[in-house]
C-alpha cells in the first residue's frame, strides 16, 4: 500500500468503525430530506469572452442529510446533487455530486473526528477558477482525521491531519491548473484565560505536488492567534506569522544538436516567503449580524505551485422576522500564482451578492440571490463578468427515524 493510499483511506476506515460500532450502540439513525428545484439565469455563467453567452437553466436540488447519534458517538452522511439537462462542466451552473461523511466520538476532555468526501462538479465552482480559457470537471477526494483534547481547564491541544487530491477534466487551450495532491499536518495549541479569551499557537507543514511529479511545493508556517470578546455584541479573531514555501520543478528542455534532438532533465527551485494573517470583526446584534475579514494564507488551489491568496470579505445578515431574513455579501479573492517559468499568473475575482430568504410554511422555503462576478486574469489582460438571478423554491420534510 502506498503512502498517499494509506492517508486516504485512512478516515474511511475509521468511519467504517463508526459504522459498525452503531450497530452495536443503542443510538439512532435518522434522515432530514430536502428537495428543491431551481431556475437561474446568467448573462455569461461560462466566463468566456464570446458572444450571446447568456443561458436560462432549471434544475433539481437534492440533499439527504443521514445522521446516527448515540451516548458518545455521532455519524452523519451528506449526499448533495444538483440535477438538470445541461451537459458539461464549464459553466457556474453546472451539475454537480457532492458526498461526504463524518464521525466523531466525545469522551469528557477529548474529541476525536474524522471526515472523508468525494465531489465532481466545475472549476468555476470554487472560486471560479478556468484551466486554460473555461472552467472543466473537477474530482476532488479529500480525508481529514482531527483530535481535540483539554489538557487542563484552560489548556486545549488540537491536532489536524488532512489529504486532498483533486482531478481536472480536459482542458480547452493551454492548460493553466495541473492535477495535484496536498497533504498537511497542522497543530495548535490554545490557552483559555480567566475573561475567557483564547491565546493560540498554530503551526502547519505541507506538502504540494502535481500527480505528474513535474512540481513540487513544500511549506510550513508558524501564527500567534487571539480570541477576544471585546464587548457583548463584538467579537475579534485574529492570527498573524510567517510562513515559508519551497518549489520545486523537474522537466525536461530539449535541444538540437546537428540532426539530433537531445532532451536534458532540467531542476529549478525558488521560494515563497512572508507573512500570513486571518483577522475577522464580528457584531451580533438582536437582528443583524455583521462580520468583517482579511486573510493572506499559502493555498492549494490546482496551479503549478502553492499560490499566495488574499481574501477580503464583508457580509451582513438582517432577520426581519422568523420568517424573513436577507444576505448581502461582498468578496474579493486574489491569487498570486507561481508559474514554472517564474513569472507570476496573477487573478483577482470581485463578487457580490444580494439573497433574500422566506419560509413560506414550516416544509416550504422561497429564495431569491442575485449575484455579479468578475474575473480579472493580469499576465493575459484577461477580464469577464457574469450576473445570475436565481429562484429555489425548497421543501424540508419531517425527520425521518430508522429503528
């Protein structure tokens, strides 16, 4: 078994315990079934410079949320899928099949979870990013094993281990994002004082590859976090460090000599060091609730390399009444890409959102989003937009137990 193997299957291993051993516990399985069909319309869902781009979809949304729940035990199964007549992965509306599963088991000081999934559906669906000049199949595997332990009242250990691998359909023009893997070991430790803030000491090492073996990225960072109350409706969480990454390349130049083609493997390194922070503002109010956050952080995101990515966010939610409440968000998502030949592909990606939610009865739940988009591409002079209104009408039906 190889070691990648082994680290994926891992979680699902321990998951397939959970399983067995719920069987044997008294617990109880039980289903929340939601049903939905959507219609949407966008004036450019592909983020493709071409004419008459805009597309007027409608489809089935399915989720079947399963969960068992025992003394110490917790296992839940989220299967989620998106159904329609489009064909295809190249559109923000496209289909997608998300499954994941996740167990957890409590004692009194300590917590031990594990989290597996697997997901097909567009590179535009995270953070709308295209290989080459549109968006393709994505097939993620991802596996997680986290345990949490109280070392004393105020002293909290946390250890985190993950493996992703992700996989991309064929490209249409010259590839921009390569199939990888990323493994990441990441501890931290909290202590808790008597105003009940929290102190943290993070640290992270990963590891970066494509599945080709061309690239390479290794890092590791190390943060000082606060969690701090500042008031009864404010709250602050912020961290800061600094963080190291080494890429590295192997590829093969090829050069002619005489009447002869000679191929010389080739090994390149260059680094990527600086700062990482995540600073997030929140205000709870009686009906608003309002969160403000900046982060810079080195991410696994299907370029060649681990790419330096900056996020401001700023979202507000207003509950109008049990029934009513409505969203406004605004984001903008920066990724600063190492390319192997050491210049940099830079992206910026703007969004904005408006959504407004009502539950129509107590099964019954209407929502409406309008969204806008933009995708800036700097190394091509690359720029697209696109703006979508959607409608979901959704049905949650009641709690289904299985004795």
């Amino acid at each position: 078994m190889t070691r990648q193997g082994f680290g994926l299957r891992l979680p699902w291993v321990w998951l397939a315990w959970l399983i067995v051993a719920s069987r044997c516990d008294a617990g109880v399985w039980g289903m929340d079934p939601v049903v939905g069909v959507t219609a949407d319309y966008a004036t450019n869902p592909a983020l493709v410079d071409a004419p008459d781009t805009h597309q007027a979809n409608d489809a089935l949304l399915l989720d079947l949320p399963t969960t068992y729940y025992a003394d110490a035990l917790k296992f839940s199964l989220l299967p989620s899928f998106r159904l329609s007549d489009t064909h295809g992965y190249s559109s923000v509306t496209s289909d997608y099949e998300h499954l994941n599963a996740r167990g957890e088991y409590d004692t009194e000081r300590s917590t031990l979870t594990a989290t597996a999934g697997v997901a097909r559906d567009s590179s535009l669906y995270f953070d709308y990013l295209s290989d080459g000049t549109a968006g393709v199949r994505r097939d993620t595997a991802l596996a997680d094993l986290d345990y949490d332990r109280f070392l004393t009242e105020k002293l909290e250990l946390n250890a985190d281990a993950n493996t992703t691998r992700v996989r991309y359909g064929d490209t249409t023009g010259v590839g921009t994002l390569v199939d990888y893997r990323y493994l990441s070991l990441a501890p931290t430790l909290s202590w808790y004082t008597v105003e009940r803030n929290k102190y943290t000491l993070l640290a992270s090492v990963g590891r970066y590859n494509s599945l080709d073996g061309t690239t390479e990225s290794r890092s590791a960072n190390l943060q000082i976090g606060l969690q701090r109350q500042l008031t009864e409706q404010w709250s602050l969480n912020a961290s800061g460090g600094y963080s190291r990454a080494l890429n590295r390349i192997d590829a093969l130049e090829y050069f002619r000599i005489g009447p002869y083609i000679e191929e010389i493997p080739e090994h390149a390194e260059s680094a990527q060091n600086g700062s990482v922070y995540s600073v997030s503002l929140s205000r709870q109010g009686a009906l608003l609730l309002l969160t403000a956050t900046a982060s810079q952080q080195i991410q696994p995101t299907g370029f060649a390399f681990l790419s330096r990515q900056q996020s401001y966010e700023l979202k507000a939610t207003y509950t109008f009444s049990p029934r009513w409440n409505a969203t406004a968000d605004l984001r903008q998502v920066n990724y600063n890409n190492p390319e192997p030949s050491g210049v940099f592909y830079n992206v910026k990606v703007p969004y904005a959102s408006v959504a407004a939610n009502w539950q129509w009865t107590e099964h019954w739940t209407l929502s409406i989003n309008a969204t806008n988009v933009r995708e800036t591409v700097h190394s091509f002079m690359f720029q697209e937009a696109s703006s979508e209104l959607s409608l979901t009408l959704s049905r949650s039906f009641n709690h289904i137990d299985f004795h």
